[in-house]
C-alpha cells in the first residue's frame, strides 16, 4: 500500500464530512417539513387550502411530493456514504484508491468526500476498461 494521509490531514477531511453531514440534516428536515405541508408556504393557511380544487394543481402538488421523497432518499444515501467515509477514517483507508491503492488527491476527497477510486481509476471504471 502506499502512503497514508497524516492525522492532521484526516483531522480536517473529518470535520469537513462532518460539516457536510450537518448540512444534509438540516436539508432533510426542509424536505421533510414540505412533504408534511408545514413549510413557509402553507403557514397560516387552513387545512382545507392545502388541498389543491383543480385536477392539474393536484397533479403539480403530487409531483412536487414525490420529488421531494427522491431528494430526501437521495440525501439519505448520501449521509450514509458519509457515515462510511468516516469509518474509513477510523480504519486507516481513508483517501486510498480501492483499484490502483494510490493516493486520491486531497481537493478530490475534499469534493467528494465519500470518494474511493482516484479519477484516472474511476473514468476507467466507468468506460469499463478494469
């Protein structure tokens, strides 16, 4: 294996997930408050408002609801590969490339921070080239 990121290195790749994880809990509960039609745009409205009376406003509400379960689903995945990146942290394998087992460059992890391939290993993977 080759080297390894330094504790103070890591120190700041956790407190970037970690910041990024805090974000994605306050993103879901927005999320979540429209999906439960408690958000700023139906404050102060009666229950009966909420519901739409036309057949296309209803099509739109519905959509916008499901729209709203796919980002919240989405953000969700997103947590839990954070929560991984931090056990990759605690492991010692934080920041190594699973293919060639280089070192993925730091502005990449800091990006992406649940990354496990280097680009040059992840384009390939991705044309299916490994």
């Amino acid at each position: 294996m080759s080297k390894k990121y330094t504790k103070t290195q890591l120190k700041k790749f956790r407190a970037a997930i970690l910041e990024k994880m805090e974000d994605i809990v306050a993103d879901v509960d927005d999320i979540q408050r429209g999906i439960n039609g408690t958000g700023e745009a139906t404050r102060g409205a009666s229950p009966d408002s909420v519901y739409s009376v036309h057949m296309a406003d209803a099509g739109t509400d519905s959509h916008e609801k499901e729209k709203n379960y796919l980002l919240m689903n989405r953000e969700s995945d997103y947590y839990k590969n954070l929560h991984i990146a931090l056990d990759r942290i605690e492991n010692g394998d934080f920041g190594i490339c699973v293919i060639c087992e280089g070192l993925i460059p730091e502005e990449r992890l800091f990006e992406v921070p649940n990354a496990t391939k280097c680009v040059g290993c992840k384009e390939k993977d991705k044309l299916n080239l490994l």
